[in-house]
C-alpha cells in the first residue's frame, strides 16, 4: 500500500503494527493521500487503530 500511494517516498515511510494498531510515520511530498493512507490501512482485516505520523514535505 504504502510503495503505491508513495511511490517517489517509500523508502521514508515507516510502518509498524503492534496488537492490531498500525503506526504510519515520517514525511511524504503527497499531502492529499494522507487521509487515503489512513483509510486504506483501517481497512485491513486485523487492524483495531491507525496511528498516522505522516506529515507533508514543504514546497521549496
């Protein structure tokens, strides 16, 4: 999920899951798919909670 929502920041992005919650966390240029990403990972069959740590990158 995260490697086709993020393609150009994959390598950035962390994902852990402990007891059913998931933890998305660093930075990613794609704001918009921020709730996505959420949604996408609650959607998931054994995930009770979705932490999401992301933040977008500033445009420089």
């Amino acid at each position: 999920m995260v490697a086709r929502l993020f393609p150009v920041s994959r390598e950035k992005v962390t994902v852990q899951v402990d007891a059913g919650v998931v933890t998305m966390s660093d930075v990613v240029r794609e704001s918009g798919l921020l709730p996505v990403a959420t949604r996408l990972a609650r959607a998931v069959e054994g995930v009770v909670d979705v932490q999401c740590e992301l933040t977008a990158a500033e445009a420089g």
